[in-house]
C-alpha cells in the first residue's frame, strides 16, 4: 500500500515550453502533497505544499507564477513549470501523506520527474 | 545554515561493517525521519522517530535522536552492498513541512 505514482518519469523540451508532472497516489487519499526539487547531489528542496481544493503555499523564493500547482482531488496533484528554461532541469519529486492512516506523519514519495530543458 | 545537517558527506565501508550517520538541526521538531535514496531514484521511508522518543529499532536499522542536542543517529548493523544508497535525515516541523540534511553518500564494498 501507500504507493504514489509520477507521470512522466522524464522528460526533455525546448526552453519557452511548459511541461506538467502528475503525482497521484494510488492506493490512498492526500489532502496534502508536497513538491520537491532536487538538482544532481544535493538534496531535497521543499518547493511548495499543495492542498486539495485550495491553493498551494509556496516556499520563500519559489515563483508561483511559475509552478503552477494544482491539487483538484484527493489523489492528483499536477506541477507545471511554465516557460522552462534550462536552470529549470532538476528531478522534481512529489509526496503525498494518507489522510487516514495512523501514521499520519509518514509521507510517501513518487519515483521522480527527470526533467532536462535545452 | 540549513536545517538538517548530515554527517560524514560520505563514508564508505566493507560488507558486514556496521554504518554510523548522524544528523544535526537548529529548531524544535515533531518528528525527525530517516530515507533512504537510490541513484537517480525517488526517496524511500526508512524510519520514523517522535520528539518524545529516545530510540527506535527497525530491523537492522537503529536511530537515536537527542532533542537537548538536536541531533540524530542512523546506524545500520551488518551492512550489504545493497545498502549502498544516499541517506536523508529530514525533520517534521509544523504545517508537515520536512526539511531535508545535505545526505551521506554510504557505498559498502562487497
């Protein structure tokens, strides 16, 4: 159980074109997931938390306007990175915690969204 | 400096030896979280220790946290080669936010 799934696994595209990451969780309910980012042999930045039905809350120095976050139901969160620019190449990872679980705490993470703009 | 800070950067070891990392941090937590991450792949729960919780066990896997120290431990007993992986610590503050250590790099030469 608690599997959560990212669509695609990678992706290459030109700069000036957005692209979408789809993180789901497959066998259970999210109100809340998160959205990292993580550039080769760092670690993991928080970028923003994504609550179902309302809007995201972005971390200090990440642009809003682009990632785009949308978290429509319980089990779909989507990130578009608008405009891409090759700074924006990075493995975007997303969690997800089960609402009803009595691990609340644990989060449960996706395989990663390689993404590499030329 | 950031929150959850991990040592050593990188430590390698031979199959069998035991394996020691450590995690620092600079505010009060809910919980701190130990993951483990392959190469170029996504993160992998490990273990879960409360702020009210000294030790935790899980299989070959021990973690301590000293909340007057704000710092934790990770230790894996009888390492594998298949435990070569990049390791996390991350801590749990409000609003569920995790906050991610710099990671330890662990190979295990067979």
């Amino acid at each position: 159980g608690a599997v959560v799934s990212q669509h695609p696994s990678w992706v290459i595209c030109k700069s000036g074109t957005s692209v979408k990451i789809e993180c789901r969780s497959l066998d259970f309910q999210a109100t809340t997931m998160f959205w990292y980012r993580q550039f080769p042999k760092q670690s993991l930045m928080l970028m923003a938390t994504s609550n179902e039905g309302s809007k995201a809350t972005y971390e200090q120095g990440v642009e809003k306007d682009k990632f785009l976050i949308n978290h429509a139901s319980l089990t779909l969160s989507t990130l578009t990175v608008t405009s891409a620019h090759p700074e924006d190449s990075s493995f975007y990872i997303c969690s997800a915690r089960d609402l009803f679980t009595v691990s609340q705490e644990t989060q449960y993470f996706g395989p990663g969204t390689r993404l590499l703009v030329l | 400096s950031q929150q959850g800070e991990e040592d050593p950067q990188a430590l390698s070891i031979q199959e069998g030896e035991n394996a020691t990392m450590n995690c620092s941090y600079k505010t009060s937590i809910n919980n701190l979280q130990w993951y483990r991450q392959n190469s170029g792949r996504g993160l992998v729960h490990l273990i879960l220790i409360r702020s009210n919780e000294r030790e935790k066990h899980s299989g070959r896997l021990r973690v301590t946290l000293d909340t007057s120290k704000k710092s934790s431990s990770l230790l894996i007993t009888a390492s594998r080669a298949a435990d070569t992986a990049s390791y996390f610590c991350a801590t749990e503050t409000s609003g569920s936010r995790l906050t991610f250590g710099e990671g330890t790099q662990l190979t295990v030469n067979p």
